[in-house]
C-alpha cells in the first residue's frame, strides 16, 4: 500500500559534487552540493540563490565539479555545514552553518591548478570536470528561490585506474561515488544485475559477479 507522506526533500539518490569556483577576490571557494545530471557532455546543475557558489558561477563563467569517492566521506562532512558568504543568510544560520574563508584547508584537502579554468580542482578527487556556464536560470516555485545552471564539460580528469584499458571508458565497477539519499551519505560499488543498455551501447564493462 502507498500513502502520501508529504515529502520533505526529494532527494532520492545522486552523486555528491565539490564544486570549485572563485571568490570576487580570486580566493578559492569548495561547495559541496548534490543536486546535479548529466547529459552527454553537458551538465544541470541547481544551486540555492543564497549560496556564494551561485554568485561566483554568475560573476565568473566558470567551475571545477569534483566528484569524490565513498572513502572521502569526512572531508566532505566538515565542510557540509559551511558557506562562503561572510554574512550567513538566516536560513543556514538557522541550520547551523557558519562562514568559512578556506573551504580548502577545514576539508582537508588538496588545490590542484585547472587546465582551462582558473577555479582549482580538489586533488583527492578521482574525478575532476572542468566547466565553462552556458546559461543561468531562474527556479523554483511559487518564486524562484535557486538557480538551474547548465555547464559544458571543456575537460574530463580521471583517475587512471579508474579507466578501462585502451578505451575512452570509466570502468563502474572500480567507480565508487559518494551518493547522497535523503540527506545522508551512501556508498558501495555493488553491480546488482547485468544492464541491457550497457550491452546496447557496446560498453566494454568487465563481466563480474554481484558479489565482488
């Protein structure tokens, strides 16, 4: 039997993303968030209008999306309750957040120069996207209170191990992202079934069992 719970958040499951970008005054700012899709070289990204994220992708045009493993679960967490703007909005006050300059540093984690952007990529990540924005709109309703980012991916950086041998392809079973569901994390790099449309695309994915 279903019931209607009146859902709070409809957070069902997506990777989580770091995403990097630059301050008006050319400092670093890291941003964890989770509401972003890909198609294929492009990406959707959703971002609340109150967020510093959403002003420096406004102002500069440009981001890293790094994508962190299960394993980087910690540096993720400290810095979840955390914003860029150094006047907390009342609504993340209310939540707990505080202002943090060096977003890098209370993570834990590593800058790493970008090759065609000039915000920094998170050296632990094993995946980093680097991004230009191609368009901003305005989302949500009865107001907008978020904006909807759509961004080209210039350039993919993988972790070597992480790609299959002689082909252009990530290999998911090695792949292991942090997912967010509900608002907490989730990882585990489990094949539950054999997919059809892995076969359709030719995809040279390893055959392994369930329980590997």
């Amino acid at each position: 039997m279903h019931v209607v719970p009146g859902l709070k958040v409809l957070y069902f499951g997506t990777p989580v993303v770091l995403i990097s970008s630059l301050n008006e005054d050319g400092t670093p700012n890291l941003a964890p968030m989770s509401s972003a899709w890909w198609l294929g070289q492009s990406c959707m990204l959703g971002l609340g209008d109150s967020a510093q994220t959403t002003a420096n992708l406004l102002r500069e045009g440009e981001c890293v999306l790094n994508l962190p493993s299960s394993a980087m679960v910690d540096a993720v967490d400290r810095i979840a309750l955390t914003t860029g703007k150094p006047v907390v909005p009342d609504h993340k006050a209310k939540q707990g957040y505080r202002y943090e300059p060096d977003k890098f540093s209370a993570a834990r984690l590593t800058e790493q120069a970008a090759e065609l952007v000039r915000a920094p990529r998170v050296a632990e990540c094993p995946v980093q996207l680097e991004c230009r924005v191609v368009s901003a709109h305005p989302f949500g309703s009865p107001a907008p209170h978020a904006t909807a980012f759509q961004v080209e991916v210039l350039r993919a950086h993988v972790e070597e191990e992480l790609v299959i041998p002689g082909t252009p392809y990530v290999d998911p079973h090695g792949w292991d992202p942090l997912i967010m569901k509900f608002c907490e994390f989730f990882g585990g790099a489990h094949n539950v079934h054999p997919s059809r449309l892995a076969q359709g695309w030719d995809m040279p994915h390893p055959r392994r069992s369930a329980a590997v």
